[in-house]
C-alpha cells in the first residue's frame, strides 16, 4: 500500500468514525420537512402564529416513533393551547401514536375528552384514550359518562369505541352502551355500542335480547342492524335467545343484513334450532351469498336440520357453483340423517369438477359413517 492510499483510507475511517455521533442524534432529534424535532417543539410550544403550531403538530404527528420529549409536547399542547386546530391536530399526533408512547399523556388526553371546548378534540381525544389500552383503563369513567351525556355526535361515537376497546375491562359500561344502542340518535355512536358489546364478551350477554329487539325495528339503520348481526354471532350458542329476532332478519331489505344474520345463526348452531322454517324459506334467497350462508346455517343444526335435507339436494343444482359446494359440504355435516341424499351425491361424485367431485365425496363418507 502507497503512502498516498494509506492516508485515503485513514481518512475515511476517521470520517465515518466521527459522522456515528451524528447519526445517533439524527435518531434522537430527526429532520421533519427542513426541521429538525427540537425545533418543531419550540414552535409548537412558543410560537405566536397558530399556522405555525399547527403545521409543528402535524410534523411530529408523522413521526413513527415519537420520544417521550415529543409526547409531551404534544400532550402540554393539548391541554394548554388556546387554538382548537391546534389542539385537535395535537389529539390527532397522539392518536397515531404506539400505546406506549402515549401512555405518558394519559392524564392529560383524558382531561382533553372531559372538558375540552370542542367536540372534535373530544372526539379525537375519545379514541386516543381506546388505543392507549391498560393504561387508560383507570379512565373508563370518562369515556362512560362522554357517552351519556356528550353533545356532539363524534364524541360518543369515539367513546364507545374506545370502550369496546377496553374488552371485559370495560363492563361496567354494558348498561351505557345498552342504553346508547337502543336510543342514541346517532347511527355511528349506536353501531359502535354494539360492537363494543360484542368485544366486551361474557359480561354483556345481557345485553343479547336488546341487540335482538334493535335488529328488527323497522327504523334501525341500516349499519346498526348490520353491526348487531356481526355481534350477535360473536356471542355464538350465547345468543340463542335471539334466534327469533335472527330468523326475522332473513327478510330484511338489505341483503347484506340477511346475510350476517344466517351467518350469525350458523355460529349459534343447535341452539338455533327454532329458525330452520324461516332457513328454509330464505334458501330462495335472490343473493347468492345470502343463499350460502343460509346453508351453512341450515348445516350447523346438523341432525337437527334432518326436514331441509331435500331442500339442500335441489341447491346442489343452484345456479351458483358456491352455493352447489355449500349444500353438499352442509349434507354431510347433517351426516346419517342425510341419508336421502345419497344417490345425488353420488352423482356428484363423479363430476368433472373437482371441487364438486372432492366435496361429494367428502360428504359421502360423513353420511355412510366411513370418514
């Protein structure tokens, strides 16, 4: 090696050797849009200009890890900034933030959804609260009473979302929500109850019969039957009690809500035995998807179903090829009892189609025990 080339590679070395620092603190204080966090954080907290708070809020909220510096910031500027853009784009940075990171601001994000003047800031601050977690749990409280008594539509929806949030934690909320999902007047923030009911599980089972009664109003709207489908079957064999309400459902207007609703009946299975008149009625069904899921749900009574065995045999000739496959697959699931079904079955068997091919004969061998 030269005496020249040893000195270029001494000086690259060294160059590299002193940018490390550099680059560790590039890690703590990065550059955001031509500035770097520090400097976002003296604007935020000391600027005269609300444009220039605000723009300094989104800039850090884009931040995928946010330090603790920032989060507090952020937090302080929530609580304190006399600009609601301000203050709502602060809620905003922390709601995008990891659980964690948040779990610094609590408190304070807390105090933002009980009595900030607005009610997007309550809103966003409402779901920054649901998405800290276990941390926040000491703040259900808050979140019950946003959803009592807030005006604004967007709070209580964001409330009872952040509730469900919470699962099992969340208990005592199941009257508020109960209450919320019968009478609110906004679709969000009933919707919203009802998923939260289903995400809170065993301690809002009582809740069952005034999911059932919601789902057949002929004013409910259209996303709040849809939700309380979706929930219902959620519970599974716990929401028996409103097979009857289910089984109505398969009449609605909306195609979509017949479908969760056969769909729910499916994961209640035996305990849903009272709906199979209905079932069978809803398998001419104008939607193919709707025609499927009733099969599964006609399929899930299994022995019970043993009636609607001639009805599955004339779907293996829909015109649908998913709902064919459906009601030879559910045959078998009805097993002996589908005994009638054999001869179609082996018919299918033979079939140039595999997938029907490979599903008689799965079937097949349910129904003649050799499986």
């Amino acid at each position: 090696m030269t005496r020249r080339t040893w000195f270029c590679t001494l000086a690259v070395i060294l160059l590299l050797a002193g940018l490390q620092p550099g680059r560790a603190a590039d890690d703590e204080d990065p550059d955001l849009f031509g500035k770097r966090a520090s400097e976002w954080l003296v604007i935020l907290e000391k600027d005269t200009t609300v444009k220039q708070r605000r723009r300094a809020a989104i800039a850090l909220g884009t931040m995928k890890t946010k330090s603790k510096a920032i989060v507090v910031g952020l937090g302080t500027a929530l609580s304190k900034d006399k600009e609601v853009e301000v203050r709502r784009e602060c809620a905003l940075a922390l709601r995008n933030s990891t659980s964690q990171e948040a779990e610094d601001v609590v408190v304070l994000v807390a105090d933002a959804v009980k009595s900030d003047e607005d009610g997007t800031v309550r809103m966003v601050a409402a779901g920054c609260l649901g998405r800290i977690g276990k941390k926040a749990t000491p703040h259900i409280p808050t979140l019950i009473n946003t959803l009592k008594e807030d005006k604004h539509d967007g709070a209580r929806a964001a409330a009872a979302e952040s509730l469900g949030l919470f699962g099992a934690d969340a208990r005592e909320a199941v009257p508020v929500l109960e209450n919320a999902l019968l009478k609110d007047s906004d679709r969000f923030a009933r919707a919203y109850s009802a998923v939260a009911l289903g995400r809170i599980g065993d301690p809002a089972t009582s809740a069952i019969p005034a999911l059932g009664a919601v789902l057949i109003k002929s004013d409910t709207p259209t996303e709040v039957r849809e939700a309380v489908a979706d929930v219902l079957g959620q519970f599974g064999a716990r929401a028996a009690p409103a097979t009857e309400a289910l089984a109505s459902a398969l009449k609605d207007n909306q195609s979509e809500v017949r479908r969760r609703a056969a769909v729910a009946l499916s994961k209640i299975g035996a305990g849903a035995k009272l709906a199979l008149p209905k079932l069978r009625e809803a398998l001419g069904d104008k939607d193919k998807s709707v025609r499927g899921s009733v099969i599964r749900a006609i399929g899930s009574l299994k022995g019970e179903a043993r009636e609607a065995v001639p009805d599955l045999i004339k779907a293996m000739n829909d015109e649908s090829l998913e709902v064919r496959v459906a009601a030879i697959e559910e045959l078998g699931q009805i097993g002996p009892d589908a005994k009638e079904a054999v001869a179609e079955l082996m018919i299918a068997a033979k079939d140039g189609r595999a997938v029907i091919r490979n599903a008689a004969q799965e079937a097949l061998k349910k129904i003649q025990g050799t499986s």
